[in-house]
C-alpha cells in the first residue's frame, strides 16, 4: 500500500440530503468497509451538481462541475483521488490529486466541489481517518433497520461538527 494511502478510509456517496429545520444540504458519505457515514453540510448548487451525477438525470446545459471535467480531460489532466483530509473549527476541508504529463499534482478544494468532481471522473473517494473518526456517525442498531429502508437518520446533536466553511455558514464544502 502506498505510504500516503495508509491512513484514509475508502468512502462512496451515499446520498445528499436536505435537514428540514434549517433546508440546508448534506452530501452523506459512507464508509465502503464498515457501516459509518460522514455528513457534511454543502450548498444547494454542490447538491444538485452530486446529485446529478450519481442519480443519471441529465440537467440540459453544463454544470459548473461538467465543465470542469471536460476541461481537465482534453488538457490532459485525469483526477486520481479526492481526499478529506482534515476538520478544524467545524469546518472540513479537501485535496484534489491529479495526473497531467507524468506529473502528479495536488489542489485545495472545498469537499463539495472535489466530490462533485470525483463522482464525474468516477475516482476513489478517501477520508483521513482522524477526520471520520472524529466526525463520523455508526448507527445505533434501530438506526440500522432504517438504513435497510434507506433512511439513516441525521439529528442536529450528531451534525453539530460538521458545518463546512470558515466563518461558521452552514452548506458550504
């Protein structure tokens, strides 16, 4: 295993979800080896651009994130991984490894943005594991039975670490 890999968790997107108190999104990702989820609050637009992709529904025109893409794939440029590397003063933040000419490269990214860019390259997922221990969420065994229904639940108590850009605004990753 690479040195660099050997502490991060292999994550997929579960789902992206709407808190009804406060009508902010969440994209929920899940651990692919165990049953834990990091919740992270990400902006409306970060929602439907995940949502898009991992759903199949084409929305027309490009998305911001498409066009990123696009853009990265005639340069050359191929996204390898995505990482959530660390979460200080409840605000997570994210790598973006890429290849370009036998280069490797890597970007800071707010985690909404390199998830909704990972989900269009179809790369790896990765979280720091001091990040989803610190942050994840195990469902409790009733928990668990919902989640076969595919509806694991998110309280305020559990997501009060995970707001998601400096200064202190909800919804932003």
């Amino acid at each position: 295993m690479n040195p660099r890999m050997k502490n991060l968790i292999e994550v997929s997107v579960d789902s992206i979800r709407i808190h009804m108190p406060t009508a902010q999104h969440l994209v929920i990702l899940k651990e692919k080896e165990a049953d834990r989820y990091l919740p992270i609050w990400i902006g409306s637009f970060e929602a439907q651009a995940i949502a898009a992709k991992i759903s199949g529904n084409s929305v027309g025109r490009p998305l911001t994130h498409d066009l990123m893409a696009a853009a990265f794939g005639d340069l050359g440029v191929s996204i390898k991984r995505i990482v959530v590397t660390r979460l200080a003063d409840q605000v997570f933040y994210a790598r973006l490894y890429v290849k370009q000419d036998g280069r490797d490269l890597d970007f800071d990214a707010r985690p909404s943005d390199a998830i909704a860019l990972a989900v269009r390259a179809e790369c790896p997922i990765f979280v720091a594991t001091e990040v989803m221990d610190s942050a994840g969420i195990i469902p409790d065994a009733d928990e668990a039975d919902d989640k076969d229904k595919g509806e694991v639940q998110v309280d305020d108590e559990r997501l009060a670490g995970s707001k998601d850009e400096p200064g202190g605004r909800r919804g932003r990753g």
